[in-house]
C-alpha cells in the first residue's frame, strides 16, 4: 500500500549526509579558514587526503600537512570577523569539551629526523611558562 511505501521511504536513510563546516588551524595552532564541507577543505589544500581531514577532525591523527582540522561544534559559535586569524585550537577544543594531542610550534620548523612528540594542553602550558 501507498503508506506502507510512504513508512519506507522515510525510514531509510539518505546515503549522502549533510555537509559539515570544517575549521582549519596552522601549525600555529591559530584559525586561518572556515569551509563549508570536507570537501571544500582538501581542495583548499590540495595535497592533504579527505580521509585524513576526517581523522584529524575526530582526533584520530594529530594533524596533516602542518595544518590541524577540526569539524565545526554545533554549540559554539565562530565569527569570521572576531576569530579569523585569531582563535587559538586549545581555546576552541576547550570550547568543544574536547581533550586532544598537540604538537609544539617550534618542533614543526625543523624538518628530517625531528621526533614530533604529542602533547596535551596541560602539558603546552607547563612548557609555556
């Protein structure tokens, strides 16, 4: 019958989800770009794999090309005007409810055999004093 189609058709889900903005932090662990899509995120940057954007993003891997991902928290706000370029990733994890790995900034400067150690935020701050 037409309602029966009409229950099924409802229960199944969509194979395609909505897209979810993806905010993209420098090695400086600062804002630099808001996208609108995972998507849009590796086209941006080319070289890093939609499979490890996703993974940074649910913490899984620390970072990838230098740059840290995080998906857009849908209780905290960004503003392009107030945090562009000024929103530190501890601040926003913070925001999020989220304890994640970092690495420190000046590690990622030298290149070769450099071990990249990751770091808590509490353990940023001790360094940082």
């Amino acid at each position: 019958s037409i309602s029966k189609l009409k229950q099924n058709l409802k229960m199944k889900k969509s194979k395609f989800s909505e897209p979810i903005m993806v905010l993209i932090f420098n090695s400086k662990r600062t804002l630099i770009a808001i996208t609108g899509s995972l998507n849009q995120a590796k086209n941006l940057l080319g070289k890093t794999s939609a499979q490890l954007i996703v993974e940074c993003c649910k913490g899984k891997v620390v970072m990838s090309g230098n740059f840290y991902f995080r998906y857009l928290h849908p209780n905290v706000e960004i503003s392009l005007e107030e945090d562009l370029g000024k929103l530190d990733l501890i601040q926003y994890d913070k925001m999020c409810g989220q304890d994640r790995y970092y690495y420190r900034k000046d590690i990622l400067k030298f290149s070769g055999r450099t071990e990249k150690r990751k770091l808590t935020a509490k353990q940023i701050a001790l360094l940082n004093r």
